[in-house]
C-alpha cells in the first residue's frame, strides 16, 4: 500500500503546478499519437510516392478531361488520419473524380510547388488541369460541395461541347 503522505504530496503538487502536469499529459499524449499507425484510407483513393509521379497523375486527368482531387497530408497530423477513411469514402462516392493523397513529408518539393503550408490541404484540379480551388484542414463536407461544383461544371461543358457539334 502506497503511504498517505505521498499520495498527498502528489496531489499537492498537481495543484500547484497544473499547468506542468497538463504540459506533461499533452507531451505524453503526443507521444502516444505520433506512434499510432496512420489509418487505411481506402476506397478508390490512389497514393502518390513521388513528386514526379503527381505531375503524371495531374497530366493524365487532364487528358481525360477528369476532376482531380489532391489531399496533401502528414501520417503525424491527428486531423489527416480522422479526415483519410472519410475522404476514401468520398472517392467511392465520387466515381467521376481522380482522388490522390500526397505524403507531405515524402514529397516535399510537390508540397512546396503547391505552396502546401498547412495539413491537410485539399486542392481541386478541373478537367483543364488548373487548380480549381482548395480547402485548408479537414473540412471534408467542403471538399465535397467544391468536388461535386467542378464535376457538375464539367459534365455541363462537355455536353454543351457535344452540342455544339
């Protein structure tokens, strides 16, 4: 049995050093979460090993005339592993749509030519190649409606294109 006195002094020290032990709780729970493995994302979401290898995925939407999709993450960032099962099952959702995911920390140079400075960075390419628009943290439903926008707007053109014809 431990000795009432320590069990005092421990309590004591809690309360007069909170902000210590709430440091050291957050440091251990860091610790704790950089160790666990990053989550399967699944769905139709294709992985992106190097920095070459995401200009010819970009390239080959472009010449398909396909929506593209980019999450640029970090296996250490606590909202890039909430946000990775989601965004696989908003490939499955989305079968109009190129979804890649990029590790910033294996790709520097591709997260520095996207001006990458928060993770995760959602960036969405139209048919034409051109970044359509972005969507910085976790904000999955956003990348949804801007996914959903850019397909839609596609689908439109080319049938008008068809049209035209």
């Amino acid at each position: 049995a431990l000795d009432a006195s320590l069990l005092e002094w421990v309590y004591e020290f809690a309360q007069k050093n909170f902000m210590l032990v709430f440091a050291i709780c957050m440091l251990l729970y860091r610790v704790y979460q950089a160790q666990q493995p990053f989550p399967e994302t699944g769905g139709r979401v294709e992985a992106v090993h190097d920095d070459d290898e995401l200009d010819a995925k970009l390239k080959k939407a472009k010449d398909n005339k396909q929506v593209a999709v980019v999450d640029f993450y970090a296996t250490w960032c606590p909202p890039c592993k909430a946000a990775a099962p989601r965004y696989g099952a908003m490939s499955e959702e989305m079968p109009d749509a190129l979804f890649l995911k990029v590790d910033v920390d294996k790709c520097k140079a591709a997260a520095q030519k996207h001006g990458i400075t928060a993770m995760p960075t959602f960036h969405v390419f139209g048919a034409d190649g051109e970044k359509f628009d972005s969507v910085r943290g976790a904000d999955l439903a956003k990348v949804k409606k801007l996914v959903s926008f850019a397909v839609d707007f596609q689908k439109k053109k080319g049938a008008e294109t068809e049209k035209d014809k």
